[in-house]
C-alpha cells in the first residue's frame, strides 16, 4: 500500500494540485484537496488512477465550492448585504483583480461544462474527458464548445464591469 | 454535407476527430466559407480560453517552489533548443501579459458578435469571396456609422482600436507568443520556432490602411525578439504557425485585393510532405502530451503539427499523434512524433531506449520517454540513432 501511494504521489499529486489550484484558486486547499483524493484512491484503488484521480479531484471541489457559496449566502442573508445574491468566490477569493475575474468566469459554468474544459486544460484526451465525466464521447466537443465560448464571453462581460448572463448557470 | 456543428469544429480543432470524420469535414470546409470562418472563431475561442485557464496558474502566488538543485538558465538556453525550460533550470517567475489576454478575449467575443451581426444584416452576405470579409466589413461599418459602444471596450494601450478587428487572429498568435515570452523569456519563443518566413507573400500587403496596419507593427515591435523584424510586405501577417490552419479574419479585403495568383510556397509544400493536418504551437502541444514537447538538441523545428491517428509508426493508431518538422543540411525532412501513453500504458512493453526497427517508408527509431511515445523517422538509420540520443 505504501507503494501504491508513493506511486500515485509521484506519478500523479503535482498534475492534481495543479488542476485543483485553477478551480479553486488556492493553493493550500488544492493541496489538501489532492491529499484528499488520494487517500480516497488508496482505500478503493481504482483500476484507472489517471481518470478516477482527475474526477474525484474535481467532484470534491465542487461539493466544497457548493457548501462555501451556500455558507457565504448565508453570511450575506444576515448581513442584509445587497451583494447576496451575486455569485460568491467564497473563501477563495482572491486579490488579483484578473486571476478574481477569471475564476469568477469559470465558476459561472455550469459543473460539467467547467470540469470538462479543466481536464481538457490538464492533458485529458476525449475519451478520458467522456470516461471521467460518465458522458459519451460524441458529446465532449459540444461540450468544450460550449465550455470555452461561456468562459470567454463571461470573463469579457465581468471585465467591462457588466451583467454577465451566464449567471444564471450558478 | 450539412453545416459542420461547432462540437465537431472544437473535436477537429483538438485532433479528436476519427480518421473518416475529419476528411470529409476537411473537405466540406474547403468548400464551405461560412464553416470555415465558424473554424476559425471556435479557434479563437479554444486559444482564448486555454490561455484564461493557464493565466490562473502564472498568477498563482504560491507557486511551485524553486527547484533548489537549480542552475543559472544562460543566454544559449533561451534560445529555440530550449522552448520549455529543462526541470532542473531556475526560471524566475514571470508575470502574465493580463492586459492583453483581456483584450484578446474581447476581440474572440466581438468577432463571433460581429459574425452574427453581420448574417443579421445581410442574410445572403458576402459568401463568395473572403472567408470572415464580411464580419470584418460589418464591424468596421457598424463602428463608422454609430456611435454605439464598442464591441471590444478593452483596448491594448498600443493598440489602435482600429486595427481590432482586422487583427483579430494576428493578436491571438501574438498572445500566445507573450505567454511564452512570460514563461520562457523574451529571447525564445513560439514565434520563433516557426521563424521561417513565407519566401512568397500569399497575399498583397494591405497598402491602402497604412495607418491601420502601423499600430501592428508597433505592437509586434514592442516586444523583444531574436528574429528579425518583419519585411514590410509581411507586417500584416500573423505568425507562419498559424497562416495554413487559419487565416487571419479581416486580413484580407476581397473588394480590394487582385484575385489570387498560384503561388509557390516550399513551406506549404513542406507542410503537405511532413503529413500534418494541422498546426499547432507549443502550448498546445504541451497539453496535448500533458508534458512538455520533446525536441531533438541542435536542431530548429520547421513547424509543429497533428498527423492524424495511425500516422505514427508506433503510436496507439486510434488517437491522432503530434509531429516535430527539422530539415537537415540536405533538405531531408526528419519527423519526431509524439504521443501519450493510452490510458492503462505504461509502457512496460515498449522500450525505453532508442531501438530501430524497419518500416515500410524506412527506418525508425521508438521509446518511451516519462510517459509519451516518441517516433523518429525520416532518415537513415545511422543517422535516427545519432539524432535519437539528443531528443530530450
């Protein structure tokens, strides 16, 4: 088992955290996060750690982003904050300006158009993408179409200050 | 065949396409100037995003820590030997060009904008000559004539917001080559691997927009380069990587330009030998193999390109694979394909040191380098073995 998981380790943490830093936009989480699924790996080993990794990575994210924003609502709701209902990067908010933005952009996606251009961004091939998300294949290039126009026009929109539309996939 | 939908655009832009599929796609697209142009927004599009999606991780604070194994890079390193920095060699982090990814953004959002603008206005439209003529020529009147806002409110400070439109794809190329500068250094970069430059204009240089095409070269020389400054007749042209897999949108002014003469172009015709069907930078080479490109030491690459699945001796035959173009001393064309290891692959069966074995279009030297394929072809055996030991 020990092997297993310098294995994984050293084949896979560094790919991980990356890919986990661009969807949360923190560094030490995506840390923990990537620890997370590996300990997951090692109690149920998966016959393909490439996919299963990537997938699981991005599955625990996502259950985070989704308590985090639902958790920051709340914060708002008491607040009385006019900002409430705005998307919330939550506690990954970040004080760059255009890193904010793009990761703004990218939580506007809805989650498997968002998971499928992060693993196309980490070297996913198609199948890869369809075996990792459970969709078929024929659907990832729609898919990614779509991904990348909505990243682009949402991140255009929020940098001219303006109403995004793509809001309404949050 | 029926306009190709922009998930089959997107599945041919990243080499995903079936063997079958993308023949026939390709040809529809050589007949079809409104797919064609489709084409070439879904590029926009693809680059666009990758290089949001990158810009996350040039901006991470925290980044990966040095290694402190690190050596100095020196001035021969940044040269186009070296277009990723080797692991064990420190590079200082490097600030991403945001400015200009911002700006880029705007200009793939306006463009597709102005495309359906421009089918709005005129239905038939202009779809007999220029592929993205009438785009260009809708935007610009549509800025002329109104003082609406513009489409692309975020301008380059040395950027006209004329010359926007017009240069849509040349900014994206130069994009890409700032990234690069950002993370290689200004000296070697993705533009520079592609330095061969057309020995024939396919086009006419836009003489009668002087002032449009001036703040472009201004641009282009805002930015440190080891390769010459452009001919004059070349200013408007983006970058020889991309000129075969995507004409620039708006480049071309059909009611002004003479119609196209034949021409011989030897790097086109080294394009079609080499077996490519596509060109691509580095960047996306680098995604592709999930690891950085392998190139042969002492060598400069013609072009980097996907040849489609079962093109690579050696290579899983389902997936397309990517190809390094030299040429030698005698003009012969050395291949280096790379591909991925299928998922599953380890590459336990493969050997792991250069091994020769014949083919029928000759020799041809395999590995297994980290986790790619590597293929070696082209020319003689003696001469694969050499080469072989200096692919790193």
């Amino acid at each position: 088992m020990p092997n297993l998981l310098t294995q994984l380790h050293n084949e896979y943490h560094a790919s991980l955290v990356r890919l986990l830093v661009r969807r949360t936009g923190d560094r030490a989480r995506a840390e923990e996060l990537a620890q997370e699924t590996l300990r997951r790996a090692l109690q149920s080993p998966p016959a393909n750690p490439r996919t299963w990794l990537f997938a699981t990575a991005l599955q625990l994210a996502d259950r985070e982003s989704r308590r985090t924003t639902r958790q920051g609502h709340h914060l708002h709701l008491l607040r009385r904050d006019p900002e409430a209902g705005r998307p919330d990067p939550g506690p990954d908010a970040d004080h760059d300006d255009a890193r904010a933005q793009v990761r703004r952009a990218l939580m506007l996606l809805n989650d498997r158009d968002r998971e499928a251009l992060l693993l196309k961004s980490a070297g996913f091939t198609y199948d890869e993408i369809a075996e990792a998300l459970g969709m078929p294949r024929i659907a990832v290039g729609s898919t990614l179409a779509r991904a990348r126009r909505h990243l682009a026009e949402a991140f255009r929109d929020l940098e001219s200050g303006g109403e995004t539309q793509y809001a309404a996939h949050e | 065949m029926p306009h190709t939908n922009e998930g089959t655009l997107h599945a041919l832009l990243d080499g995903e396409l079936p063997p079958e599929e993308q023949r026939e796609v390709e040809l529809h697209l050589e007949e079809c100037a409104e797919c064609a142009r489709r084409r070439d927004e879904a590029r926009q599009f693809m680059v666009g995003a990758d290089l949001l999606l990158e810009g996350l991780d040039h901006l991470d604070p925290a980044g990966p820590s040095p290694n402190p194994d690190a050596v100095p890079v020196g001035d021969a390193e940044k040269l186009i030997l070296f277009p990723f920095p080797p692991e064990n060699v420190h590079q200082p982090p490097r600030r991403f060009p945001w400015a200009a990814l911002v700006w880029i953004v705007s200009i793939a959002v306006a463009v597709g904008a102005g495309y359906v603008l421009s089918q709005n206005r005129n239905p038939v439209g202009d779809r007999t000559g220029g592929q993205s003529t009438a785009v260009v020529s809708d935007l610009e009147r549509q800025q002329a004539q109104a003082p609406a806002p513009a489409p692309a409110p975020l301008t380059p400070p040395s950027v006209q917001p004329a010359d926007t439109f017009a240069t849509a794809d040349t900014a994206l190329t130069g994009l890409a080559a700032d990234a690069a500068d950002s993370e290689f250094d200004s000296t070697g970069d993705e533009t520079e691997l592609a330095q061969t430059p057309p020995p024939v204009p396919k086009r006419q240089p836009a003489q009668q927009q002087p002032a449009q095409r001036q703040p472009e070269s201004s641009t282009s020389a805002s930015r440190p380069r080891t390769v010459p400054p452009p001919a004059p007749a070349q200013q408007s042209e983006p970058a020889p990587n991309d000129v075969a897999a995507n004409p620039a949108p708006g480049s071309v002014d059909t009611q002004t330009s003479p119609p196209p003469q034949p021409v011989s172009n030897p790097e086109a015709n080294l394009e079609r030998r080499s077996g490519i069907y596509l060109r691509i930078g580095l960047d996306e080479a680098r995604r592709m193999l999930g690891s950085p490109l392998h190139v042969i030491d002492g060598l400069r690459p013609q072009f980097i390109g996907m040849v489609a699945a079962g093109r690579a001796p050696g290579a899983d035959p389902t997936r397309p694979a990517i190809r390094v173009v030299y040429l030698d001393a005698a003009q012969r064309m050395i291949l280096l394909d790379q591909q991925r290891l299928p998922i599953g692959d380890s590459g336990r069966d493969r050997p792991r040191q250069p091994t020769i074995t014949s083919s029928p279009a000759g020799p041809v030297a395999g590995w297994v380098k980290g986790d790619v394929w590597l293929a070696l072809h082209g020319v003689s055996a003696d001469a694969l073995q050499d080469l072989a030991g200096r692919v790193r």
